[in-house]
C-alpha cells in the first residue's frame, strides 16, 4: 500500500475494532454512531482496515458462524474479547511507534 493508504488505514483500525464488537453485538445503534461520521475516504480505509482484520485462510462459513447462532455473545465472553482486542491494538501501536522511531 502507499504511505497515504497506510496512515489513513492505521488511523482506522480503532474504528475497525470498535466496528467489529458493535457487529457482533448486533448493536445497529453504536455501529451507526461509528460509521455515521465518516467521510467517503475514512469509509475505504475502514474497509482496507477490516479486510486486513479478516483470515484468509478460513472458509467463509466459519468465519460467519458466529451470527448463526442464538444471538450475541455472552456479556462476560464479550468483555474478555474486548479487552483482549484492545490490548492487541495497543500492542499494535506501540510497536508501530518502536518502529517510526
């Protein structure tokens, strides 16, 4: 990716990751609040930014068996997700930072 893709995308992964928890809660309402403020170029780079959050050495059924199911997750497996998400994304950036220095 250019440089320009890469800064828009990593300014986007927090979006990303916030996007990806208010999915899986089925929560309409926060995925709204995190999309309705974007402009047409943060949108690309969130997409860019989730499609890099995606394996790609899964088939797609299990990768949507998630929302087969009886609905969200639990609150508490729900709580650890998100506190492991956002401790990986903090790893993210401060080994990205490590690295620009």
């Amino acid at each position: 990716m250019s440089g320009d893709l890469d800064a828009l995308v990593e300014q986007m992964l927090n979006p990303a990751t916030r996007l990806v928890c208010a999915v899986h809660d089925f929560d309409a309402d926060e995925s709204h609040a995190i999309l309705e403020p974007l402009d047409s170029i943060e949108l690309r780079s969130l997409a860019v930014a989730l499609a890099a959050l995606v394996p790609d050495d899964m088939a797609l059924e299990v990768l949507l068996e998630w929302s087969r199911g009886e609905g969200p997750i639990s609150p508490r497996k729900a709580r650890v997700n998100r506190q492991r998400m956002v401790a990986e994304f903090a790893e993210f950036e401060r080994s990205h930072r490590r690295g620009a220095a």
